[in-house]
C-alpha cells in the first residue's frame, strides 16, 4: 500500500488504525489492528498494514515482572560518545556482591584496556576534552542542559570542518558555549563566560568570530528589554518598576532611540528612569557596573528618553 492510499483512507498515526472501515468486506466480521496490522476476527482476512508499531511489547524477566521500558538514557550530543559508552565496575560485581582481589586485578586490567580502546584518534580525545569543559561551564553559569547540548553540536560541526586545529580547544568551546547562549537568547555576556573559562577574552572572540564565519550562526541581536531582567534581579526592584522598565525599553525600539546604540546603555537608562518615576533611589553608577555600560552613556540615553517622552 503506498502512502497515497494510506492517508486517502483515514490512516491515524497515534495507534495505526485505519478508521474508516469497521466492517470485513469478505464476512462482515468486526476489524481488530495488533502491531500496525488490521485484521479480521472472524476469518483473518488482512485488510491493511501500516508496519508502524507505536507500543512498547512488555518484557518478562526471570522474576515473572514485566516492564515496559526497552531504552537506557537518551542518546545526547553533550558526551562525545553521545551517552552510548558502557563503565566497567571495580569493587563489586551486578549483584553487589565483592570481588575477590584476584578478580579485581583482572577487572583493572579490563579498564586499562578500556580506555585505551574509548578514542580511536586525537579528534576524539579533544571532543571528550571539549565536552567536559562545556558541562562545567555551563555548571558554573547555572545555564539549562539545552545550552549544553547546542553548543556540544556546535563544536561537533567545527571539528568536522576542521576548524579547531591552529586554535586551543578552551578558546573554542568558549565560543561555542557564548554561540549557544546568543542563539537561544540568554544574556550571557563575553566577560561572564571569560571569567569561567580557561582562555582570555581575545581568544574567546576569535573562536566565535571563526563560529560566525565559517558556521553561519543564526545569533538573536541582543535588544534592550532582554538585558532588562538581568538589571531587575541584581536590583530587586518591585513590580511597578519592572512594568515602567519594559514599557520604556519598548518606547526606546520604536521610537529609534537604541538604533545604532549599546542596548546594555539603552536597557540601564529604562531601569534608571523607571526607579526615578517610582522615586527610588538607585545611582547611575551601580547600574551603569552592573549593565556593563558607562554612566555617561546611561545619561545620554536617558536624556534621549525623556526628550521622547515629553
């Protein structure tokens, strides 16, 4: 049966029926679909197959208990095995049992072995090197697993291409990890991540300048009201605040103002205009450090602001 003819009779992907007949043409019996296939009760004529099987068939152990589940952990980008790597015990064996000393001499020997055979070559070894330094930084910025993964791929696609040799693996796994937090559209800047990682700035720029380049990055331009709640939690403004914030980071894109500007500037000088409306006091200075900005830009763009506003 082609796939024309499948969806022409009401093929329904979620249990692999075919619901558009409920009858046998031959006798008239009732259908029943067991394993993508339907089929008569009465006199077992198969009307239609579909070879999609979208249940999971139990398994019987030698207890007599049944269980469903037939996967292990799901297949990540974020380990360079891709989490398909299998350890070898030390001191006890799959019953929990001890092992003897003789059978531990021999199982360190398994292990030796083991990873001697885990990287067939150096760009293994360097991916295996890459993606710890990734889960660590992105650990220590408190980053979500999504971060992890893209900028795993990324470095996965710059191996390929043969992008890392000439440069140090830090300098690019940096770059990737700042690629990653630009292409989700979390704020993380270049001196956070710098201050975590084991390279300079200068080679974390590189690294991402080569990404840009050579990858093509879909990076989300950084707009004032996405800088905004990083001021709102160092500050811990009320409500209010943070409304008038957002709404004055809206008036500063459509009106031109953070055109050709830094947004950090643009989003301190809302965050600065908002808190002075509410009358609270937070100086230029403290907001200027925290956006990463200089006072005499917030007070330029607050100029702007209000010149708007009038």
């Amino acid at each position: 049966m082609s796939l024309r003819d499948v969806y022409e009779t009401g093929f329904d992907e979620d249990d692999g029926k075919t619901i558009n007949q409920t009858r046998c043409d031959e006798c008239g019996g009732s259908l029943r679909t067991e394993g993508g296939e339907t089929a008569c009760t009465e006199c077992g004529l198969v009307l239609a197959d579909s070879h999609i099987d979208h249940g999971a068939t139990p398994r019987t152990f030698e207890d007599g208990e049944s269980k469903r589940e037939q996967t292990g952990a799901p297949i990540t980008p974020a380990r360079h095995d891709r989490g398909l790597s299998s350890e070898i015990g030390r001191y006890r064996d799959a019953n929990g049992n001890a092992l003897s000393p003789k059978k531990r001499r021999q199982v360190s020997r398994f292990q030796r072995e083991h990873n001697r055979a885990r990287w067939s070559n150096k760009k293994e070894r360097n991916l295996a090197t890459a993606c710890l330094e990734i889960a660590r930084l992105t650990s220590a910025l408190e980053l979500p697993y999504s971060v992890r993964e893209r900028a795993s791929r990324l470095y996965r696609d710059a191996s390929s291409k043969d992008l890392i040799q000439g440069r140090s693996i830090e300098g690019i796994v940096a770059g990737c990890l700042y690629a990653s937090c630009r292409c989700g559209g979390y704020t993380r800047t270049i001196e956070e991540i710098a201050g975590v990682a084991n390279c300079g700035e200068e080679a974390m720029k590189n690294g991402y300048r080569v990404l840009n380049k050579e990858l093509g990055l879909k990076a989300l331009v950084p707009t004032p009201k996405t800088l905004l709640p990083r001021l709102i939690a160092e500050f811990n403004v009320p409500n209010d605040v943070q409304y008038r914030a957002n709404e004055l980071a809206e008036v500063a894109t459509e009106s031109g103002i953070a055109n050709g500007c830094q947004p950090s500037g643009v989003a301190a000088a809302c965050l600065y205009l908002a808190s002075r409306e509410a009358e609270r006091s937070i100086s230029q200075a403290d907001i200027a450090t925290v956006a990463g900005t200089s006072p005499v830009t917030l007070r330029k763009r607050y100029t702007e602001l209000e010149d708007e506003l009038a």
